[in-house]
C-alpha cells in the first residue's frame, strides 16, 4: 500500500494532507485512486462499510470523508472517529485492521481511514457481500478462482500463525525428563496493531538487564534476546532425584518462560511440577502470567492505543495425573469447598482444547465487558487452565 507523501502513518501532519491533495486537485481519476477513496459528508454507512472491506481484501488504502472526487475539501460533517470505530466493527466481518484520524486543511476537518490489507480474508460487509478493489471503486467478488485464492492464503496465514505461537510438545520419553513434572500449560497469541512501527520502537529500545532488574522480585530470573525476540523465564524448574535435588540443565522447553517479539505477539509456557511438600501448587501459573503481564506493560506502555485484535490459543499437556492445590495464602482467599482438592486432573482426552479465537472490540461487546487496556491484558495474560480444580 503507498505511503501518503511517503510518510508513516502516524507522521502525517495538516500540512501532508494539504500538499497530497494538491498534487493532483481537479483531477476525478488518476492511476494513485487505486489506493484512495475520496467521500464527501452525505456518504452513506454502507458506502464506506463497502469501501473498507474491498480494501481489505486487496492491497489495503485510505478513505477521505469530507473531500470530493475533485480533491475539493468540504468538511467531514458529523463523521467522527467513533463513528468509524462502531460502524467497522459492526459491519464488517472479520475485523480488518485500520485506524481513523481527523486533519484540519484550510480550517475544514476531514477524516482518514487507513485500511490495511487484510491477513484474514475475505471480509465480509453486513448484507455478507465480498468486495474488492478495482481500479479506483469496489465490486462485489463472484470469480470462483479470486475466491479459491483468498481462502487458499487464510489457510496458509493460519498455518504461519500456528507455526509462529505453538511450543512443541515437550518429550516425556527421554530418560532424564525429570519425575517431578505433572504438566505444561501454553498460551500464544499474534497482536494486530495499527502502528507496528512504534511498538517495535518500544520493544527494541529496551535493555534486558534492566528489565530483569526491574522485575526480579516478581520471580523473574533471567532476561536475554535470541534473534529479534526476547526471551523472559520465571523461576526455576529442578530435577527430582535419590539424592535430592540435582542443579543440571534441563531439556529445552521444561521451564518457566515468554517469548516476546517485537510487533508485541506472544508465546508462553507454565511449568506444573511436584512441590518438595508433595503438592502441585496451581496458583504458580496466575504467579508467572501476572509477572509477564508487569514486563508486557513496561516494554509497551502505550499498548492500548495501537492494539487491534488478537489471535490466541491454549494448549494443556498433562504428564501425568496430579491433585491440584493452591497455596495456603491463596486458598484462604477462597470460600470453603471451591477449590475441589480430591480432585485429580486426568491424562488422555478429558482435557478440554482450545484452538485458535480472535480477541476485539466485537468480541467483548458480545458479552458485555468493558473494552479498555486492562481487560484486554486481563484476557491476552489469562488461561483457563489456572482454575484447574476449582468447582
């Protein structure tokens, strides 16, 4: 997708609009409306619904409201970023990922919507059309072959996704896996933002000594990069044996860990193993997702603001069977009977999987939850995994 005055999104100022518009003002066509709409105020919802899906489904572009075929600024009228917000996640299906921003040009207030080419196509408007951009309109998609292409890439975007989020099975068949270890527990998701640009910013102008050194005391014991990700484990994971206690390496993956990359996607993975008390202590999972959620918010602190939608999944791959228990501190905070102690957590198919959903603003007003910054970490940084043995 071309870049206005090539500049990054966020960058654009009035002054950008302006020369944009007037490089080519009076002009009804030109070869660039491949990627620009141009609206005025009395545009109906359903021509911009049209607009962003076959946007979507293409190569991405930009939408102008308050600006005619002719470059001509008349003004947005009462088009606002809400209303953009709410008509987009209420017509369009899936949600694509875009962003909305008023200009001020020549004391006229336009609005601009980026849409991004989507990775989940084909979308779909309200009526359950597929669109796509031609030329400098949209038509409605009917050519089997285009079809068969677009859902031909969802599987194979899904693929990439699986194959970026999933930690392998761990191998329960070596001779040194250690005895004590009962379960994994793993969480992913891939983050869709409307400004990658800046969360990779966040991300790579951390130091890793001083997140450790921030976040230590939450039981985070080491910090390190590999490649462009960051790698962040959470206490320690011991081998049990006659002797007691051995202080040798562990397998790769029967640990405590997060990987994290830079446009702020996820991959995690909880060790349950036996305590030296005997017990399976469930509440270290909540301990070491709230300690990766305190990291998460310090590397993005304006998360909130570019965050757009989520894929994630959880997997739970249980060793063997176990009694699940909370610690003392913990299960005092809960009323008598609702932690089922005799309990056991069974191997084999008993254990409820979890594929691949989508977390957005459509999917919390589906319930009635608030959408903001914290309840969408509070979804992202959760398993329901952790309510192991409760009744």
């Amino acid at each position: 997708m071309l870049n206005i005055n090539k500049k990054a999104w966020f960058d654009i100022t009035n002054d950008d609009i302006k020369v944009f518009l007037s490089a080519f003002a009076g002009e009804a066509n030109n070869d660039e409306n491949f990627f620009f709409e141009f609206k005025d105020s009395a545009v109906n919802n359903q021509k911009i619904t049209n607009e962003v899906c076959a946007f979507a489904n293409t190569y991405g572009g930009y939408i102008f409201i308050g600006v005619s075929d002719t470059k001509e600024i008349s003004g947005c009228g009462n088009w606002s970023e809400e209303r953009i917000q709410n008509l987009i996640c209420d017509c369009v299906s899936p949600l694509p990922s875009y962003d909305a921003r008023r200009f001020l040009v020549d004391d006229k207030n336009l609005l601009i919507i980026k849409i991004d080419e989507g990775s989940r196509q084909p979308y779909l408007t309200n009526k359950g059309e597929i669109l796509e951009r031609i030329s400098s309109g949209c038509r409605k998609l009917v050519s089997e072959e285009r079809l068969s292409t677009i859902y031909r890439r969802n599987k194979e975007q899904q693929k990439r996704i699986e194959k970026k989020l999933t930690l392998e099975p761990i191998n329960t068949g070596r001779n040194d896996f250690p005895n004590n270890i009962v379960a994994v527990v793993d969480v992913g998701f891939e983050v869709i933002s409307n400004d990658d640009f800046n969360l990779q910013k966040d991300f790579y102008s951390c130091n890793p000594n001083d997140i450790y050194n921030k976040f230590m005391e939450l039981g985070i014991s080491s910090v390190y990069r590999v490649g462009n990700c960051l790698n962040i484990a959470f206490g320690n994971v011991t081998m049990n044996s006659a002797d007691g206690e051995l202080d040798t390496m562990l397998q790769a993956g029967l640990n405590n860990f997060m990987v994290m990359y830079p446009e702020g996607s996820v991959k995690l993975r909880c060790i349950l193993s036996v305590a030296k008390d005997g017990n399976v202590y469930v509440d270290n999972i909540m301990s070491s997702l709230t300690a990766y959620r305190s990291v998460y918010e310090y590397l993005f602190p304006d998360f909130e603001k570019k965050f757009f939608y989520a894929s994630k999944y959880e997997q739970l791959q249980v060793v063997k069977s176990f009694k699940p228990r909370l610690k003392e501190s913990v299960e005092n905070a809960f009323e008598e009977g609702e932690l089922a102690v005799g309990h056991i957590i069974y191997t084999g198919g008993r254990i409820s999987s979890y594929g691949y959903w989508q977390i957005d603003k459509s999917s919390f007003e589906s319930v009635g939850e608030e959408y903001s910054a914290k309840r969408i970490l509070d979804v992202l940084f959760r398993t329901s995994y952790s309510i192991m043995g409760m009744m």
